[in-house]
C-alpha cells in the first residue's frame, strides 16, 4: 500500500511536519510495511498551472496529465498511483500557501475534465486526507478555503477526511519578536494543552485510513 504525503509548509520540523509524522505512525500501527512517500514543497522547484490547456487536448497521449516537466511531475505521477494522499498546509492569509495552491492548480485541474458532469480523469480512487495547521482560533479559521480544497479534491478522489490544528505556537521565543496582539504565556497554555491532542488526533486518523487500506 502506498501513502503520499504532500507536505507544504517551509519548516520539516513545524507543527504540519509533527502532525504528518503522527499519521504515519498511525498507519504504521496496522499497516507494518506501507510504502510511505512524504514531500517536502518546498525544497522541489516548480510552477503552478500556466493555462496551457495540454491537459484537455483532444486526441492526445496528455489527455487529462499535466504537461508541464519539472520538478513536480514526478510527484503528480506518484498520486495517481498512491493508495492514500494527505495534502498538509499551513494556512496563510486565510488560505492554503502558494505551494499547495501551485500543487493542487497542476493536480486538479489536469485531472478534471470538461466532458459532461466535469467526470474525474484519476486513474483511480484515492483515500484523501487533509490537514491544516494556524495562528488563528476556529472562530476565525477559514472554513471556506478549506472547503473549497477538499471539495476539489473529493470531486477527483475521494471525500477527504480533514485534520485541523488551531491556534499554533508559531515562535520558539516570542520575545524577540514584534507579537503584541498574541499573548505567549496563553498560546503556550493552549499549545501544552491541545496540540498533544492534535497529534493524537492525527495518529488515530492514520490508524483508521490504514484499516481501510
């Protein structure tokens, strides 16, 4: 069984980084030897759709596979073979960041069709599983830009199931820094507290998505 992991934060050891690793575990608990792939954005370089319609050609052997050749391409390949995808993001301003945006504009887009009823061209179904991380509490997360992800991504896969992580400690040491809106001796309170959560939460998740592998 092969798992892809699409990591798009710029920190390999930040909060979306521990959250993946705990769903590896997860899936490790009841699945032994998965084939685990996990990619790091931002360390690979590559463009986001350049809207040249290769992807819908008639006729033609890129029907419905992106044509652009780069560092990603490969990575596209290796989803549409996988048995599980977890597309993890750190929300920037309210949204996904660029990287995940440039990933899944070269993902969807190549893999949704124009035939009737926009018909899925995946190759075949995928468990997808989302997670995001933030600064922001849930009254004010997102909820619209990440519906609109998963809606995209459950069109061409599967429904995904969603992960979120508020309210993030997003410094080492606050005090070096200009964060008068944000109280650290509160947000530490909250991160002792609810991120141990969060990773249990993730790894539980990959416990049950690798049950149904």
């Amino acid at each position: 069984m092969e798992i892809v992991i699409i990591n798009s934060s710029p920190r390999k050891n930040g909060n979306t980084a521990q959250l993946c690793d705990a769903f590896i575990k997860g899936a490790m608990q009841t699945l032994p030897k998965p084939k685990v792939t996990t990619v790091f954005l931002n360390d690979l370089k590559f463009k986001g759709c350049q809207s040249c319609f290769a992807c819908k050609l008639k006729d033609s052997k890129r029907y419905g596979k992106c044509s652009l050749n780069d560092e990603l391409s490969p990575i596209l390949s290796a989803v549409n073979k996988a048995d599980c995808l977890v597309l993890a993001s750190p929300i920037y301003l309210m949204d996904v960041n660029s990287s995940a945006k440039a990933f899944l504009e070269r993902l969807c887009f190549s893999l949704g069709s124009y035939e009737v009823g926009y018909r899925s061209l995946a190759p075949k179904e995928v468990i997808v599983v989302t997670i995001y991380t933030m600064n922001t509490t849930i009254e004010y997360s997102p909820v619209g830009a990440m519906d609109n992800v998963d809606a995209f991504l459950g069109h061409i896969f599967s429904t995904p199931r969603r992960l979120c992580a508020y309210n993030t400690y997003q410094f080492q040491d606050y005090s070096k820094y200009v964060v008068d809106v944000f109280d650290e001796t509160e947000k530490l309170k909250y991160r002792d507290k609810e991120f141990p959560k969060d990773l249990l939460r993730a790894y539980d998740l990959g416990r049950d998505i690798a049950t149904r592998l």
